[in-house]
C-alpha cells in the first residue's frame, strides 16, 4: 500500500468513545484543556490565545498586526464550538488546516487510555519526519546524494566480489534497516521508512539533508555544524566513506551499517560506544589486514578529533558508557541490531523534538 494511501485511510482516526483522556501537543506547546467535544478533538479558546500559534495568525495575512484579538476570533468563530459548561473551545482539525498543517505530520496513539496527539510544525516539508499513527511510525527522508563514490561499484579488493552496487544502493538498504517491528512500552510498533531523494521536479518548499558517498577512508559522521543544535528541520548532513581510492573498498554489509548507524544520528540519536577503543577496532582481520598501520592511525587521531555529537565526545572523555539497557549489539553501539530501546528514544523525539542521549553508566 503506497503511503499516501495509507494516510487517507486513517484520515482523523480520532474517535474518542474508549479514551478517558487527551494530551494535545503542537510544537513546544502542550495544552491542558484538550478534550473531545462531539467526538472532535478540541482546545479552548483562550489557552489557544495565549500561544503564538494564535497570535501569530494575523501577521501571515501579510499586514501589520493591525487586527484585534476580537478580529482574530470572529475568523475562527466557523472552527469554534461550546462545551458542556458553555466555554469556547477551538477544533483542532480546522484550526490546523486553517494554518496550512498538513495531517500527515500529525501524530496519534493511545497509552494508558489516553489518546496523544503531537504536531511538530518543523516537519512540514522538512529533511526529515517521524510520525506515528497509532502502532505504525512512518520515518520520511528528503535527501540529496552527492560525492564521488555514490555511482561507484564495490569491486571487492579481498573477496573477489565484483560489480555490486552501485554504493548509493547500499545506503539506501542500510536506512531500510530501520524497518522492523519494535516492542515499545508494552505495544508493537511497526516501523516504515520512505526514501525521497531530492528528483528533478520537486516541490519548491521541501528541503533536504545531504549524502556524501566519498571515494575516501575514515569514519562515516553525521556533521551538524558549529552552534547548531539537532532539530526535524535541521538533522545534520551524513558523509559515508567508501575506501575505494585507497582500494580499500567497504563490503556492502558495513555500508548498510554504518548507514543505518548515521540515520540514528539523523533521527537525533547520540552514540552509545561504551569506550572510544571499541568504535575503531578493525571489523574483520581482512579489514585491519587492509588498513595500513599509518592509516589506522590517522583514522584514529581523525576520529578523535571529529566526533559527531556531543556525547560521544563525553563518553570519550569521561569514559561514559550506556547502562545495561542498550544492547551490546545496538547500532548506535557499533552493533548491527536496532533494539527496542533505541527505538523508543526515536519516538521520544516526536515528542522532544531534541537530541536524545543515552544513559551513562
Ligand atoms: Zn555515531
């Protein structure tokens, strides 16, 4: 079933007979007065005025902010209805599509009773979005390949493997590794990942993280920029190095890897290497046979110094390590496995929206 499809079909999915409550979150705002009102979800009024979300309205008619709060309400009077005790409560669906939200960023499941409903504006057209519609989460990557490795076959120095690829492919398939069935605070979650690279018509207002495929050495990274922090709208741009100039040409397997290791990044994940030393022992004896004793080094003083995130550089420095919940074999371990636990802190981000780290031992 395409995507879309899938989306129609659970179109304001949000009947409220069985839930005794509601938690409605837009952006940082979380709101109290939240509830179903003939089965439509709902916020009042004036806990909506005093958000900018409200406020914000009339300046993107395109004027000063030349209208009155009364002028703003009478615009929304079509979208408003009365509660049980007569207070002028706003529905959620219409105010939202009065500002342009597409439902496909909006997020709901069920925990203890209580439906949740998240919306996190960054989304829209956005690099990246994680949404979660009842027990499916739909991760969407908007991205650009680039680098000089992307169109580039594995040849295989050691194996004798020919022809494979190209490596592009294999970044692909390593970011589908995300796609499983995770156990997450007692309910089963099913997981998809929709690849969107950046195609000759496009629509304008998407914006996309790159994909560097380097012929090069090294560490894959994902590389945030100075000052910049982690956010939907901001994940970071992923470089993935090949080996194929040194013809040292990574398997596949370990492209897919480390793929799916820098998308944990690009979902807003920290690492969790227990100590810096396991992040660059070698990954096979054909691989440290491969690597000359002076590359191993300066992939080694490279890495130190290129750490991406900020906890791994914590780790490295206090000798920080994940507490026993993350498995050994977890991606963001060095593992190849993407455990419950690490998809857990994804969904926590919905909520977030920031970087999640994990715990020190
Ligand atoms: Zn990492």
């Amino acid at each position: 079933m395409h995507v879309s499809e899938y989306w129609e079909r659970q179109k304001w999915d949000w009947d409220s007979t069985e839930y005794t409550g509601v938690s409605l979150q837009i952006g940082d705002n979380k709101f109290t007065t939240a509830k179903f009102i003939n089965n439509r979800l709902s916020l009042s009024l004036a806990e909506l005025e005093r958000t900018h979300l409200f406020s914000s309205h009339y300046n993107s008619f395109g004027g000063p902010a030349v209208f009155s709060n009364d002028m703003i309400r009478s615009f929304y009077s079509t979208m408003t209805i009365k509660d049980e005790k007569g207070v002028d409560h706003i529905l959620v669906r219409d105010f939202l599509e009065s500002r342009g939200y597409d439902e496909s960023i909006i997020s709901y499941w069920t925990d203890s009773l209580i439906r949740n409903f998240v919306l996190q504006p960054e989304m829209q057209d956005g690099p990246l979005s994680v949404v979660r519609k009842n027990n499916t989460v739909f991760i969407d990557l908007y991205y650009i390949i680039k680098g000089d490795a992307a169109d580039l076959n594995y040849n295989g120095v050691l194996s004798h493997l020919h022809g494979e690829g190209p490596y592009r492919d294999f970044v692909a398939q390593g970011f589908k590794l995300w796609e499983d069935t995770y156990f997450v605070d007692g309910q089963e979650i099913n997981a998809y990942v929709n690849l969107h690279e950046k195609a000759e018509s496009h629509k304008k207002t998407q914006k996309y993280f790159t994909i560097d495929i380097s012929r090069k050495s090294g560490t894959p990274s994902v590389s945030l920029g100075l000052f910049r922090n982690w956010a939907y709208s901001y994940p970071g741009n992923m470089t993935i190095r090949t080996g194929i100039k040194d013809n040292d040409d990574l398997e596949p397997d370990y492209v897919m890897i480390d793929a799916a290791h820098e998308l944990g990044h690009i979902l807003g994940l920290g690492d969790a290497y227990d100590v810096v030393k396991n992040r660059w022992a070698p990954r096979s004896r054909e691989d440290n046979y491969n690597r000359s004793m002076l590359q191993n080094i300066a992939d080694y003083g490279f890495n130190i110094f290129s750490l991406h995130g900020k906890d791994v550089k914590q780790n490295y420095l206090f000798r920080g390590a994940p507490l026993n919940s993350v498995p050994k074999n977890d991606i963001m371990r060095g593992g190849d496995e993407i455990s419950d636990f690490t998809f857990k802190l994804v969904l926590d981000g919905i909520k977030t929206n920031e970087m999640r780290h994990y715990p020190k031992r």
